[in-house]
C-alpha cells in the first residue's frame, strides 16, 4: 500500500482552478450504447442489459487513455458531468487536463433505463437514506467521523434548492445486486472493448464492478480508480450509531471477497465455497471493525497486479471505519495499491458524494496527479 503524503494536497489546492471558468474546447461529443442484447418478454422485444455512454473528447488532447467515469446507487452519470449547485463536475476537470471522457448510466438507471420486465423489482433507498449518508451525516453521527463533515454545498434542509436538485436525480436501482454485477461486467467489457484501452474510475456500489472489468481484461484497463469502492470484503455492515456503531451483515454479500463475480485467483478457484475466510481477532482500533480475510495461504488475484489501483477515501464518510480492511485484502492478495486518505493530506470534510462537494476540484486534482503518470 502506498500512501500519499499531506505535501501533496498544498501543491494542489489551486491545481487547474485559474482555468475553470475559461469555455471548454470540445473537438468531439456524442454517445453510444455498449453490451446487451435481444430479449423478448410477453411477446415484446427489448434491449437488455446495455449501458449508456457519453462522451466528450477534448481539442487538445494530451493523455493516451480515456478516462471512463462509472456512478454508484441510485446515482446516475450526472454525479460527474456538474454539480447540484451548478458548479463544474469531475467530467470537466479531466477534459481540462486533455482527457477524452466517458461518462457511465449502468444499465437500468438513467438513460440506460429500468424495465421490470427486464430487471426484476427495484429497490429505492428514499430521502432518508441520502440525508444520513450523502447530504448531512453529521446530523445523525451514525458513525464515528460523520461528525466531521462540512463540505456539503447547501444547507442541511431538504427545502434548499440545491438540495431538490440532488434529491430529483436519485433514482430506483435493480435489486438484485449480484444481478446488477453480472450485467455491468458484460456492459463495461464491452464498452472497453469498443473504445480501446481505458483508465476506469468508480465510485461506491460501482467499485464492485471495477475488480471484474480489470480481472477480465488486463491489458485493457491501464489503470483503476476506485473511489470508496463497495465494501468491506466479504459481508456488508449497518451503521447505529454510538456506542458501538457497526452492525455486520451476516450475508455472504461477495462470496469472492470483494465482489459477487467471479475473479481469478491462483491457485485457482471454481467456486466460490472454495475460498475460506476468516475474521481478524481484533480491529484495527475501536471503532473500526474487524476486517475479513483469507483464511491459511491466500490465494493471489493475479490479474489485479497488471495495472495500478488507486483507492480513495474522505475523511468525514461511512467508509472511513472499514476502507482499510479492503486495502488489506487486496494486499494479501498480492496487489499493492495506492491509498490516499483525503484527511491524512489535508483535505478535510469530505463525505461518500466528494465529485459533488464545494472542493471536488481539489480533490480532481489529487486524482489526476496519480492518473497522469499512467502512459
């Protein structure tokens, strides 16, 4: 695990900030659809399974690989192309430093939209989902750090406006999770395959996506940004405050470790009862919980070693108490990423929804220094 340094954060508070406001330089824009196929249901035919892509492509054009941007639960791409209080998103910060970019509806949501007949039920968090773990954690401190967030850019009222903007773009997901993995490692392999090599940057329930396309084509994905990805490995957690906070799940919820797709491990696995994990004695420090691992000799994700990951973490998020138990496994594992923990670099406030925060400029930035050294 490498860690990034807190001198890093003051050399790029202001990065690519002078030229925000200057008009954006677009040599070409358009869309496409990637995956899916025919499926004929009470006698209708659909397309199921395809995503959505759009992309722009800058007129000055100063990186190899396209960066393709993929949005967690109940989110859509618009998480990336701005913000809810109108600022410029993720999306724009990359094309200013010369990137093409794809920016990902998964499909079922957004213009890759939801068919029941398709899917399945859908499932939808509600408001009160968002305000506890997006928009205001700090007024319910359901875990340790909550208290810390301050970057949120609207009042903690659901009548401010900017806050409707947000709200109006959370949509119902498929419920089936496992299912919504197998869908988006054919979706996403297929775009990859249509557009060439590619950096992949994640975020939350889409980081679960992220190990499969980079176990599936190795030498296609240059590089993989995980922004708190979908964890921790192995069981999913409740969060209920103090005094003991976290609450595991009993459910195998990534019977692979890190996802419900299979990944290549070695010596190999079938299935995935072969693989034996167990829980850490003790954690790390309270309150962080105990983290899974591999039970005896672990066995290496070998295809996860060909192309740098980065993993990203804020400070004030619900992933602050578990992140390190994914950093670990992957380390057991034999894959050596990059950790960066906004608060360890100064970067301070931040929770789960940081591309939309009144700093994620600042946080671009970070990004893109490690992304920039992928060639």
């Amino acid at each position: 695990m490498k860690i990034v340094g807190a001198a890093l954060a003051a050399a790029l508070a202001l990065a690519g900030m002078a030229a925000a406001d200057a008009p954006l330089s677009i040599a070409k824009q358009g869309y496409l659809y990637a995956g899916g196929d025919y499926r004929t249901v009470g006698g209708l035919q659909y397309v199921s399974g395809a995503l959505y892509a759009e992309y722009q492509i800058p007129a000055r054009r100063r990186h190899p690989y396209p960066i393709v941007m993929v949005h967690g639960r109940d989110q859509t791409g618009t998480n990336f192309t701005g913000t809810p209080d109108g600022r410029e998103g993720w999306a724009q910060y990359f094309l200013r430093q010369g990137y093409a970019v794809y920016v990902v509806d998964t499909p079922g949501r957004g213009r890759a939209g939801y068919r029941p007949e398709l899917y399945g039920p859908a499932a939808d968090a509600g408001f009160v989902l968002d305000q506890q773990r997006f928009m205001f954690p700090e007024l319910y401190n359901l875990w340790p750090e909550a208290k810390l967030h301050s970057q949120w850019p609207a009042r903690p009222t659901l009548e401010d406006p900017v806050n409707q903007q947000f709200l109006a773009g959370q949509l119902p997901t498929i419920a089936n999770f496992a299912e919504q993995q197998a869908l988006n490692r054919k979706a996403l392999g297929a775009l990859i395959d249509t557009i060439g090599p590619v950096i992949l940057l994640t975020h939350s329930q889409s980081g679960a996506f992220g190990w499969p396309a980079l176990d599936d084509r190795p030498g296609k994905v240059k590089g993989l940004i995980q922004v708190e990805p979908n964890g921790p490995p192995v069981h999913d957690l409740d969060y209920l405050g103090a005094p003991d906070y976290f609450r595991e799940l009993t459910a195998d919820n990534r019977p692979w470790g890190l996802t419900a797709e299979k990944l290549t491990y070695s010596p190999a696995v079938s299935v995935p009862s072969e693989l034996k994990f167990e829980r850490e004695p003790e954690a790390e420090a309270r309150p962080y919980v105990r983290c899974w691992r591999q039970a005896g000799t672990p066995r290496q994700l070998v295809n996860l070693t060909k192309a740098p990951i980065l993993i990203v973490t804020s400070e004030a998020s619900y992933h602050a108490g578990y992140e390190h138990c994914t950093v670990r496994y992957l380390e057991q594992a034999g894959v050596k990423p990059t950790w960066i923990q906004l608060g360890r670099i100064g970067i301070h406030g931040n929770g789960h929804m940081m591309m939309l925060e009144k700093n994620n400029q600042q946080i671009a930035a970070v990004i893109e220094r490690w992304a920039a050294r992928i060639r």
